[in-house]
C-alpha cells in the first residue's frame, strides 16, 4: 500500500523536517520521497509499505516526533 502523509511544520522548519525524514531507516517502510511543498501543508512524503499498523506506528513514532512537526495527516491509497 502507498501513503501520502502531509505535514505542517512550525514556522521555518520545513527544510530540516524533510531531511529528518529522509534520513529515517525502516526494514519495513519505503520511503519514496519526501518534498517541502507550497499550500496548506509544508511537506508530503510518500510512503510504501505492506502493513497497515507499521506504516502507522512509522508516521506516530518516527515522523511525527521530529523536532517541528505539528500535525499530520496520512493518506492511504
């Protein structure tokens, strides 16, 4: 399954939020890409994965305790 999580970030943090995420390792998620964005959210990241709870646990316990992240929203495909 593939997920697109968009992210806000505190003000000037975009920059340092994606290249957190793009140094996160996982045996189980594939990171297909991480960009800052322009809209209503700072960055979208593209994830693959084929667990559901471990695509979850990987957006809670990893991206989401980067320093600057202030909320999340995951979207499965």
């Amino acid at each position: 399954m593939r997920a697109y999580v968009l992210v806000e970030a505190a003000v000037g943090t975009a920059n340092s939020i994606v290249s957190g995420i793009r140094s996160l390792a996982s045996d189980d998620i594939k990171l297909v890409s991480a960009d800052v964005v322009t809209g209503p959210y700072d960055s979208i990241v593209v994830l693959e994965a084929n667990d559901l709870d471990q695509l979850a646990r990987f957006v809670t316990d990893k991206i989401q305790a980067i320093d600057g992240v202030q909320r999340t929203l995951t979207c499965i495909a």
